[in-house]
C-alpha cells in the first residue's frame, strides 16, 4: 500500500444536511458553530443515549469508556449515556435483530466484521462529522473511507483498528541462533526449529475472527488479493493464492500441534502467556495478556513488522472498529455529536487502551504515538498504518465479502488444505463459494 495522504474533505456546505437531523430549532450558522467548537446542541439535554459495543480485550478499556468518557460527555451535556457490552462475534447477529424490530441502540459498533453496505439504507449519513474530523485531524488513512463509503457518501465512523503484528519469544530464537521472523519464511524456519523442542507455533486454523485475518496477512504478503479495486471481480483464483495454502499446511505441519484446529480468538494469548508458544501473529492483547500473567515471558517477547512474503511485500490485515447510527434513533442528534467528540479522544483512548487501539486519523498517527512510542519493544507498531488493510483488499470492503467474511470461507480453505485435502480441490470449493456469493448479490 502507498504511504497514507489526507483524503480531501468535502466542502463544509455538505454538513447542512445535519440540520435535518438536529432539529428545526437550531439556525445552520450555530450549528456549525457548535460542530467546530464542540459545543452540543441544547436539545439533546435531558434525553437517552443507547451505546452497544464489544467488550474490549483491555478491560481497562472499559471501565474507562463506562465510567469516565460517556460519564463526562453525559454530564457535560445533560445527556444519559447507557453502554452495553457483548461479545465481539455477536455484533453481526444483534444488528441484524435490531434491524428486523427496527428499534434497538441509537450507536452500534461493528467490530472486524463491518455491515455498512448491509445496513447502509438504514443507517445514518454521517459524510458531515466524517469530513470534520478529517478536517480537524490531517485527514484519515487511505483504508479508512472503504470501510464506511457507500454512493459517496459516509455511513459510519471508523474509529480504531486492530493490529495483529508478530509477537515472538526472543530469548528461545537467540538461544537456537534463529533470526527474528521479518518474513514468512524465517518465522517458518524458527517454528521447525523449535516444535520439537517443546515451543510449537500456532495460529488459528478455525472459524473466528484472527482466522479471517492471520491468513489474509499472509495471503496478501504473499502478493494474492480478494478482490479487484472496484470490488466486483474475484482474484483468489491465483498461483499467490496456491502458493499461501501450500506454505500453510509446511507451517502446520512442521511447526503447530492439532489444537489450533479448536481455537478460539483468545486461544493464542493463553498460548503465548504459557511460555509455550516460540510465536503467534496476533494482537498485542496477547503481548498485555502475558505482562499481566507471565513476566518472566513477557520480558523475553518481542513485537516484529508484518512479516514479508517471497517477493518482500508485507500487508497486514487488520480488525476494523465502526460506529453506526441507526435511521430508527431516536436521538441522532445526541448520537452524532457524541461521535464527533469521540473522534477528538484518539489520542486518549490509544492511551487507555495500553496502545491497543490504533488511529485512523493521521493526526493521531504521528510519532511518537501514545503508550507504543514510549516503549522501546513497540515502537514498530508506529510503522504499520501504511501497510494496514482490511477485507477484500486491494477492492473495498464490499457486501459480498462481508458475507465471504462472515461464513469464513478464506480461513476454511486454509483449514482444509491444513487437514490433508488436496489444493486443487480446496480451491475449486472456495472459489465457487466466492462465485456463489459474489452472483448472489448482483442479483438482488
């Protein structure tokens, strides 16, 4: 991916549209105003705000975002926030209730699978506080905009992504004279070396969300790709693609035991954490999992770059977080505003999230970041943003792969060629699910 560049930002007549939504009480040149200076409109004071979200992997998180963020913001704006939390693959099933009973939270927060060109008729227009705090931030990084575009226009705010960099034990590569796992290829070797010594690797051969993400970092690093730029024609029909399943199964094989057959997204922070893993590519809340747990370990892991592919690119797939207005809200004002001021906290819930969360706003971006650019092992994470992508890369984050996506069919091919069946097979069967998908929805 080419070096992040500010998107431009639309003209600020466009954030008339707001009034619409705001109330006929409120002249236009006031309110934008209030949009620039953060000031929120006196008629959301006495009223309800609805919030559903993940339960973050850094409970601190939480308690933070709970208890003093949407505290304050409510106070300050006589506003009653009230936040619920669930678990993270049940976003996509509580959406889709909510849109059949059209009623529910004013926010939703779609975590790493993103629903926008689902749900986009039913969802707010949020182009004017988007282009604002593109505005008011540098601008967002190039990956941004796919997520939440649909007609040229915004239906969500991207408000933090997930990396998953390598996290691997130091002292057990020193100690057998391996070199860090800067590519695919060393990570394999250090995974071969070190199985048969007790500290296998493992990445999830399963049906949860790091799935869809390991194996579409090493899909894409190995120069493959979902989709074209426009997102309507399939490209995993490739030699790059043959070439990922066959380096797949050599790393099972070789370096991993069976049980990643039944992992979960936790399953490789516990790993980690046991001081068995040699490395994973996963979160750093598996890096904070074993600070909290395991010092003896924690201070022997390290934090690498995404790994290069055979021909030294690296494209790091990673977990996307979006917040959502439903048009069944029945306090969008109090929903946008809040959103807007949640864009101006990057900074603050980078820092609370332990360096977790990552920031879409380049502004956010600059180095040194909060919490990673003081610590010395994850500096490196600063380099990433100009190699993030998400699902469907180099296309889009289409409605087809969010179904792709959500059925895991990327993450069973690997898993089936993993289990013994043949390439050629495998890749007739997810080939023709991508069809079958893709088809399916330029028919409705």
């Amino acid at each position: 991916m080419s070096d992040p560049r500010p998107v431009p930002v639309k003209a600020s007549v466009s954030r008339r549209r707001f009034l619409t939504v705001a109330g006929a009480g409120v002249t236009t040149s006031a309110l934008l105003t209030m949009l620039d200076a953060r000031q929120a409109p006196a008629q959301i004071r006495g009223t309800t705000l609805r919030i559903l979200q993940w339960s973050h992997f850094i409970p601190a998180y939480d308690a933070w975002f709970d208890s003093k963020f949407t505290k304050e913001w409510g106070d300050k704006n006589g506003v009653k926030v009230r936040v619920d939390h669930i678990p993270h693959l049940e976003l996509p099933a509580r959406m889709a209730a909510e849109f059949a009973a059209g009623a529910g939270h004013d926010i939703i927060m779609n975590a790493s699978s993103i629903l926008t060109r689902l749900y986009y008729r039913s969802l707010v227009d949020l182009s004017d506080i988007y282009s604002q705090g593109g505005k008011n931030h540098g601008g967002w990084i190039p990956a941004a905009g796919p997520l939440v575009e649909v007609e040229g226009k915004h239906y969500g705010i991207p408000m933090f992504y997930i990396l998953l960099p390598m996290l691997y034990r130091k002292d057990l590569f020193d100690a057998n004279g391996l070199k860090a796992p800067d590519t695919w290829e060393l990570a394999r070797v250090a995974a071969r070396t070190l199985k048969p010594k007790g500290h296998p690797t493992g990445i999830q051969f399963s049906q949860c969300a790091d799935a869809n993400l390991n194996w579409r970092s090493l899909l894409f690093s190995f120069g493959g790709a979902e989709a074209d730029p426009s997102g309507e024609n399939i490209l995993i029909d490739s030699k790059e693609m043959r070439e990922a399943l066959r380096f797949a199964k050599a790393l099972f094989d070789e370096g991993m035991t069976p049980e990643v057959f039944s992992w979960d997204d936790a399953s490789d922070n516990r790993f980690l954490a046991s001081g068995i893993g040699s490395w994973i590519h996963d979160a750093i809340s598996a890096y904070r999992t074993t600070e909290d747990t395991n010092p003896d370990v924690f201070k022997n892991t390290h934090i690498g770059l995404e790994p290069a592919g055979p021909g030294g690119k690296r494209v790091s797939v990673s977990s996307a977080n979006v917040y959502m207005i439903w048009k069944f809200s029945k306090n969008q004002p109090a929903a946008k505003e809040f959103l807007a001021h949640f864009m101006d906290s990057g900074k603050e819930g980078m820092t609370q999230s332990r360096g977790y969360n990552m920031p879409y706003l380049l502004a956010d971006a600059q180095k040194p970041m909060p919490v990673i650019g003081a610590d010395p092992k994850m500096q490196i994470l600063q380099d990433f943003p100009k190699i993030v992508a998400f699902y469907g890369y180099p296309g889009p984050f289409t409605t087809p792969i969010q179904e792709v996506v959500n059925l895991f069919v990327l993450p069973d091919m690997f898993t089936r060629v993993a289990r013994g069946q043949a390439i050629e097979d495998v890749m007739k069967w997810g080939v023709g699910e991508y069809r079958r998908i893709f088809a399916k929805h330029k028919r409705a």
